[in-house]
C-alpha cells in the first residue's frame, strides 16, 4: 500500500488476524513521497503504537523500478535510475485490539478487463468513455498515447480507457471492437517476447481498418 487509506485498511486486516504476541511487518512509504505524506505516516504510527510495540527501520526497502514508471521516467527526459524508491520498514508487536471502528474503506476499485499480449499487460475499462465512433484515440495532453507520470493525481487520469504496462494510454469509443482486437492479439502472441516490430496481422480485417493504426501506437507493435 502506497496510500493512507490502504495502508490503514492493510493493517487493520491484518490486525484482526494476527493473535496477541504475533507480529505485523509492512512497508511504510517514505516522508517526502507527497506533500501530506508526513502527516499520513504519523497517522499510521499512531494507530500502530496503539496496537503494540512499533519498531521503524528507515530506508530498508528497495523496489525495482517497473516498467511503466520507467517509461514515464524517460517521457519526462528523466534517465531512469535503478531501484531508487525506498521504503521504511515498519513492525508491530501486537499487544492490543484495532482502536476503535474500522478505518474508512478506499473506493472501490474502477473495472477493468485483462489482456496479456507479448511481453505486456493491457487492461480495457469495463465502461469506457471515449467518443462513439471512434475505437481508439488519445487522451487529452497525451497525444502520443505515453502517460509521464505515475501518480493518481495526474491530469485527465480518469479518462483513460485503455492502459498498458508501459504507461500507454488511449480512450476508447467502441469498446467492442478494441476488446476483440485485443483478443486475438492475445490469441496470436500469447505472452512470448517479442523482439521486432509485428504487424496487427491476426486481426479481422473489418476490425483491423477501424483500430490500426491507433492501437499499434499504443501497443507499440
């Protein structure tokens, strides 16, 4: 969890299965990750220590850098470094039950349709909002289809229909047509890498006319 709201949730959860005397390890993001992010970790200190012996280890995690965020990294004219984004290490102790009601539940998570194809994820919105007629398009400000941010404050982050696991995005207007593109492409490349540049070749031809050259833009086929 990277977020008050799920972070509290998380230990909550976990608060409720771990018996007195267990302990509780999570990742705790750091102080500068946004403008409120102090005032956020204290709240999950507090809570924490109410439940038992909070022990926090500064610095400890390291994740590796995703490819999406890499992506955004180098839209941005950033190089992107390795495994830069540390965490802190936080554990408790329990000692004592969740104080008080449950914490306020994060919003229930938007839906979104899976694909795999090649060496990359694509989810489709389950209830797009692109305009009708129009398979695929750009979202406003990103006319290259490359999101360069990771961050759920970004601009127009709720239009995005189409997302890839290289930060590409794209509304979608006729979400019927890209979802069988989708499809068979998945059909064709599976998961296996792929190493030159491929044609949309496995797509009908009356989707084909309607979704390329777009989608191969934001797939980068």
């Amino acid at each position: 969890p990277w977020y008050l709201d799920w972070t509290l949730t998380w230990l909550w959860q976990a608060s409720m299965n771990v018996a007195a005397g267990g302990t509780i390890v999570l990742a705790l993001f750091p102080e500068l990750t946004r403008p409120s992010a102090l005032q956020e970790r204290n709240s999950v200190l507090d809570v924490a220590s109410r439940i038992g012996r909070v022990t926090l280890v500064e610095g400890a995690l390291t994740y590796d850098t995703p490819r999406f965020e890499a992506e955004a990294l180098l839209k941005c004219g950033i190089p992107v470094p390795t495994r830069w984004r540390r965490a802190d290490l936080l554990s408790v102790e329990v000692s004592a039950p969740w104080p008080g009601p449950p914490p306020q539940r994060p919003p229930k998570a938007e839906e979104w349709e899976r694909f795999v194809i090649g060496t990359q994820v694509v989810k489709l919105r389950t209830s797009p909002g692109g305009t009708p007629g129009c398979p695929v398009e750009p979202v406003d400000g990103y006319a290259d289809y490359i999101l360069p941010s990771v961050s759920m404050c970004a601009p127009h982050r709720d239009l995005i229909d189409l997302w890839t696991s290289r930060n590409r995005v794209a509304r979608v207007g006729e979400r019927a047509i890209v979802r069988s593109a989708l499809g068979h492409l998945q059909s064709a490349m599976g998961s296996r890498e792929v190493r030159t540049p491929v044609e949309i070749t496995e797509v009908p031809s009356f989707e084909l006319g309607q979704v390329s050259p777009a989608l191969s833009d934001v797939l980068c086929l």
